[in-house]
C-alpha cells in the first residue's frame, strides 16, 4: 500500500515533476492568481519610528521574486535580505529573539515537520500587532476535499504527521485560542485530462501531485478512487477536464 500524503519525504524528485506538471496544467493565469492574495494584505503595519520593519517570510524561495520587486520600485531601496537556507523547525531552533511585523507561509505548511509547533513558533515572533499571513488548499472544496476522502478510506496515523493538512488545520488552530482572523478563497482551475490517459507519465506526476502520494498509479484501489472523485467533481470543456484547487488565505493579527 502507498504512503498516503506522504509524496515529498517518499521521494523529492516524484514530488517535483508533480510540482512541475501541476503547474503546467494550470488553467488560471499566474497573475490572476497573485493577485488572490491582495485584499488581505494590510495597507500599514506597526512600526515605531525610526524602527526596522520586519517581515518573516518561510518558504519564500531562493529569493528572485523578492529581488525582482524591489528593482522595480525605487521606494523600495533600502530593502535589506538575510537569506536562510534552513527549515522552519531549524530557524526557530536557534531561539532568536527577533520579532518581526508580518510573518508569512504560502503554499508550505503542508511540508513543514510539526504543523502545530510551526504555527505556535510564528506567532510567538510576531510583535504586537503584528501580521501572520498562511495560504494552503481549502479544506471545502476540490484537493482538499480529495484529500480528506483519501485519508478517510486510506489514511494510516495521524494526518497532520503527513502532507494532507488543509486550511480547515489552521483555522481549528486559531479557533482553539479564540484567535480572530479574516479569510479569502480563490479558485484555480487545473486540466486534469492528462490523469485519465492511461500510461502517461506526465499524468501519472499530476496524479502524486494531486493525492500527495508518490505512485499512486500503481496501487489500483486508489488511483480509482482518487479518479473517481476526480471526475465527479471536474467540469468538460472541450477535451479539457477541468479539476478545481482553493486557496484559502488567512490572515491574522495579534492583539
């Protein structure tokens, strides 16, 4: 039986040639999709004056993003980076005591060692009246409702110890310490057509991607499954067949 939901530790390379399939299946404009995020970004942040403004970003990449924004806006300067080639779980380890005025994760919690100790480690760095900002799969709707179905006919241990872990995850997390927040979804469509041609190695990368299961074309009950789901709830546009992944964005400020 596969791992379920446990692409990334079973193997680094099956899970990047399913990032890059499931990238290139996207059927919702990249800049589309960026902008999904802006209307929870805050227009100010505290900072007294004269004071550093500290941003935390955890899977942020290599940088290039950030680099790129700032030669493009001359306001933006006096920008400084320290770059960390390091987890969070490692980051957090060193114990320093900066506190930063946003802290955020896009699209990484699902990796991250210990989901709960993550989230408790970000906001402990956060000032007051600092920022966290965390974007994952909805747990309502498309993937993280596969997810979900995965994990209740083929989930052993604890799904929160896998790479199944939804928005629903951080919201129960903020709700349990009477948190407040605000949420934004965005819908991302994704042609999944290439999941259904049998022996296709670029759907067979799609489909781990999906389940967050590495081979999962060779274990039968659930790659039926999976594409049953699938299909049930996808859309046919022309030989497109249209899967759909929710983003949920929360944001929440500490008070």
């Amino acid at each position: 039986m596969a791992k379920v939901g446990r692409l990334i530790k079973y193997s680094v390379e099956r899970y990047l040639a399913g990032f890059t399939s499931f990238a290139d299946a996207f059927e919702t404009r990249k800049d589309i999709s960026d902008r999904s995020y802006e209307s929870l970004v805050p227009d100010t942040l505290p900072c007294g004056p004269g004071a550093d403004l500290r941003v935390l970003g955890i899977g942020s990449g290599s940088g290039e993003a950030a680099m790129a924004l700032v030669r493009e806006d001359s306001s933006l300067g006096a920008v400084k980076f320290d770059w960390r080639q390091q987890t969070a779980e490692e980051y957090f380890q060193t114990k320093e005591e900066t506190k930063f005025n946003l802290i955020h994760a896009i699209h990484v919690l699902y990796n991250v060692e210990d989901h709960d100790a993550t989230l408790r480690n970000m906001w402990e760095q956060l000032v007051d009246g600092g920022n966290m900002m965390i974007a994952m799969e909805s747990d309502k709707r498309g993937m993280g409702k596969l997810w979900y179905k995965l994990w209740e006919e083929f989930g052993q241990g604890d799904r929160l110890k896998t790479e199944l872990r939804t928005s629903g995850d951080v919201r129960q997390w903020l709700d349990t310490r009477n948190i407040s927040y605000v949420t934004s979804v965005n819908e991302r469509n994704i042609n999944v057509a290439e999941c259904f041609q049998e022996h296709s190695k670029e759907g067979s990368v799609l489909l781990d991607f999906l389940t967050k299961t590495a081979y999962v074309t060779d274990v039968p009950e659930i790659k039926s499954m999976a594409l049953k789901y699938i299909r049930s709830n996808s859309s046919v546009v022309d030989d497109k067949i249209i899967f759909q992944s929710s983003i949920e964005t929360i944001l929440a400020i500490k008070n």
